[in-house]
C-alpha cells in the first residue's frame, strides 16, 4: 500500500493549517485549526474570536482558554465533523481527497504529536484515521450517485 507521510508540499491540503474556509455550527472560520481550537469552548461569543485567526495563532489562543469540562470526550467527534466539513463544502478539495486513492495517509511531524499524528515512526494518528474515513464515505457517496 501507498504511503502519504506527511502533510507537506502537494499533500499540505490534507493539514489542518491548510487555509480553506470552512463553516461549522454558524461560523466560518478560515482553516479547520480555527475551528478545532474554537470547540474548546462552548460559547458563541469566544468561538467568533477564532474566526479569522491563521492557524498558528488559533492553536497558541487554543492553549490559553478554558477548557470546556467534555473536552476530552468530545475532540475526536468535532475533528471529525470539522473535517468532514472541510472536504464537503470544498470540490476542489474533495477531488484531491479521493485522488489520493488507497495511500495511507499519516500526519507526521516533528513536533511530537503522537496523538494526532506520527513522531519519529510513533503515534496514534487519529488525524489520518479520520481522513481515510472520510475518504471511504465520499467515495462510497460518489459510487451511490
């Protein structure tokens, strides 16, 4: 099988700091990190605060808040509808998905995410889990039509 290995150059689309607007729960934010970081906490008025940050400041203002009391039952769901949105409400972005045909795709890094993704060949990499996924769903969506 394929290997993706990393979410730069032509695989950057599949990073969470890829900027792509996306929608979710009434706002549109600028790159799925915005949004993410935003479901850390539960009220409207805080969530709009992430709406137009790049990704890099929406992770650091992520850091800094007050985590809601579900947070760790509830961020692999929102990871998964936020990335989902992002390849439902992009075509561009969803052809590009499934182009990536049977690759395993790992988000590895060498900042030591071993959660969403792979370090030094460690890591759950829950974020290329849910993009496979998400590709399977498209691709059968697509085979139904």
């Amino acid at each position: 099988m394929n290997k993706i290995d990393e979410f730069q150059g032509k695989y950057y689309f599949l990073s969470n700091f890829y900027n792509s607007p996306v929608t979710y729960e009434g706002i549109t934010y600028q790159n799925n990190e915005a949004a993410f970081q935003a479901m850390k906490v539960t009220t409207d008025e805080i969530r709009k605060q992430f709406a137009d940050l790049p990704p890099n400041l929406a992770k650091r203002k992520g850091r800094n808040v007050q985590l809601r009391n579900d947070w760790e039952e509830v961020k692999e769901q929102y990871m998964y509808e936020i990335v989902l949105a992002k390849f439902k409400q992009n075509r561009d972005l969803k052809k590009r998905l499934l182009a990536t045909g049977t690759s395993e795709l790992i988000e590895g890094n060498t900042w030591g995410d071993v959660i969403w993704g792979m370090c030094k060949g460690q890591g759950e990499n829950k974020l290329g889990k849910i993009l496979m996924r998400i590709r399977n769903e498209l691709k059968s969506e697509r085979e139904a039509e």
